[in-house]
C-alpha cells in the first residue's frame, strides 16, 4: 500500500459503487480508488463510467483509475504512414480476431515484464480471460509466415466502444499492424471510439490524441446507449456476432469460443 491509499476510498465489496470519475486525484494522474475484485461485474462496471484497473506489479490490493486528459483514437482519425502502408503491403503477417486471447495476454504479461515490470498479473489474465469467454474481451493476432504469434492486443468491448488494455510486438511494428487491423474493425462497426487510456508516441503516430475527462465520459454515454456485441470477432463486418446488452450483472452469451478461421493477409 503507497501513501495515496489513505487519500482515496476503498473499495471493500463487489456491490460498493465506485467514487464519482472527478473525484480521481491529480497526482498521481487518474487515481480513483483500490481494493475491489476483478469480478465480472465490477469490470464492466468500472469501463462503462470510463476506469480501468491497474496493478502495481509488488502492490496486493487493485486500484482503479480515471485520468484527465484521456487517450482515444477516433477510426476515422487513423494515421498510416507511408512507411506502414508498404510494409502492409508486403503481406508478411496473417492477422485474426479471437483465436489464442489466452496466448496475446499471456506474451502482453511477459514482453511488458522484461522492460520493466508488468501490471498484468494472475488475477488480471484470469479476470480477461472470463470475459473473453463471456464474449466481452477481444483479441487481435498477429503471426508470421511461420504461423508464429509474433504480435498483438487485447481489451474490452462494450457498447460501441474498445477499451484497450495492452499490446505486444516480438518483431518490429506488428503491435501497429494489430492496431490498425483492431481500428479498421471498429469503423466498420460505427465504434464511437478506442480508448487508449493513456498518451504514448506510439499511439500518436497512429492517431490517437488526448480529450478532457468530461468530453470522454460524454462519449461513453453515447456508447452506452448502444447494446454490446457479444461473441468473438472475425475478419468480417461483425455481422456473425450476437448483438445483446451487458449491463451491470448482465451475462453475455455462452457460445463465444474462438473462430480458428478469422485470418487475412495485411493490406494497405
């Protein structure tokens, strides 16, 4: 437990309602308030009032998170340069949605551990990987022309916005070729946006930028309005996905297992 514990509410039961996303503190950017689990119902709780959990790799209690400003990328603001375009082009990766989530997770965890540290504990690949199975959570594969997963992402679907929670690359630029792949995806089904939580260079190259707090929870009330689309993804328009409402305590549908066939060659 760190200092700012004191300074912010504990969370002790699944059924205790979050603090209001403005009462999060501004240093450390975003806190809001620890403890909790990572039960179904308080995910999808937390994403749709727009917080996330993140661990600290040597911290026992979760803690949870709003920041201002907030990252997003809008599909129709994607950015691929020209250097990204040829390399798509090359048709040197075959990409999927939703056939090794467990895999992505598990390579996000390690590749993140060995530069230093990783907040994608036990509990955390636990917690993503029922919601996948629920048909919430969503993955994007990259593999090579050896079949070898050598990229990609993972985060949350709901209501007509991607929460992203991590990506990983083992060759260069295919964490981008998963992004672009995820973002492409997400115009297609009229997503409001992807919420990248937090600025990088990497995500600004690609389009992303930063909105204030409240413009951000204006967006989720949009998305909010919209049923979430339950199920795994495929390379197609989304149209083989159940559509239904997952809402607190709501339980999606419980045939969403992986489609081993979802693949496709990059294009620019």
């Amino acid at each position: 437990m760190n200092s700012s514990d004191e300074e912010i509410p504990y969370l002790g039961t699944d059924s205790q309602p979050f603090p209001d996303v403005n009462q999060a503190l501004s240093a450390p950017n975003g806190l809001l308030a620890f403890g909790g689990d990572l039960s179904e119902t308080r995910l999808i709780n937390a994403y749709r009032q727009g917080i996330f959990p993140w661990f600290d790799s040597d911290e026992f209690y979760v803690h949870w998170w709003s920041p201002n400003p907030r990252a997003v990328l809008f599909p129709d603001e994607l950015h691929v340069s020209r250097s990204m375009k040829k390399l798509l082009r090359q048709n040197k990766f075959r990409v999927s949605f939703d056939t090794d989530f467990a895999g992505v997770i598990s390579l996000c965890a390690s590749v993140h551990s060995r530069t230093g540290g990783t907040w994608i504990t036990q509990s955390m690949q636990r917690a993503y990987e029922a919601l996948f199975h629920k048909g919430l959570a969503h993955s994007v594969e990259v593999r090579d022309k050896n079949n070898l997963l050598v990229g990609g992402l993972y985060g949350v679907s709901l209501g007509r916005m991607f929460f992203g929670e991590s990506m990983f690359s083992v060759q260069a630029n295919t964490s981008k070729v998963a992004l672009l792949t995820l973002v492409r995806h997400l115009h297609k089904l009229n997503f409001v946006c992807l919420d990248c939580q937090m600025m990088t260079n990497h995500l600004k190259s690609l389009g992303a930028r930063n909105i204030r707090r409240k413009d951000f929870v204006n967006l989720l009330q949009r998305s909010n309005q919209h049923s979430s689309i339950i199920g795994p993804w495929t390379m197609d328009d989304g149209a083989t996905a159940n559509s239904a409402t997952a809402g607190k305590g709501a339980t999606a549908s419980k045939g969403a297992t992986a489609n081993k066939g979802a693949v496709y060659q990059s294009q620019s």
